[in-house]
C-alpha cells in the first residue's frame, strides 16, 4: 500500500474501529480524532496519534501545520 500516514474521524465507532485495528495491523501511522477524553487515551494506548477536539477544530490545526 502507497500511504503510510492516516488521518480517520469516527475511529469509535461501528466502521472506525475495525478499520483502525487493521490500519495498526499494516503498520500505518494513525491519526485519529477524539472528541473525549475517554476515547483519547483508548486510542493513544493502541499507538494512534490523538488530535482531540470536533472536526472543524481538527480542520483548522491541520490547516494550520501544512
């Protein structure tokens, strides 16, 4: 596969978190949205990279960092 960096929302839920176990299988860097602090560290232990806040928030700081 072309693309080693990944950025999904939704990675909680019903499609996200197979989708992300198998993103981890492959040896992907993760990049997932958190809305929760529960969610948050969820994902940080699997190894994901956390950009917490909605969607537009995360929208701006990536924005911001290209």
């Amino acid at each position: 596969m072309k693309y080693k960096n990944i950025f999904i929302t939704g990675s909680t839920g019903v499609v996200g978190k197979p989708l992300l176990k198998k993103l981890i299988e492959n040896n992907h860097e993760v990049y997932a949205l958190s809305r929760s602090e529960e969610s948050k560290k969820d994902l940080e232990s699997q190894g994901v990279s956390v950009i917490s806040g909605d969607i537009l928030t995360s929208i701006l700081l990536i924005n911001s960092k290209i």
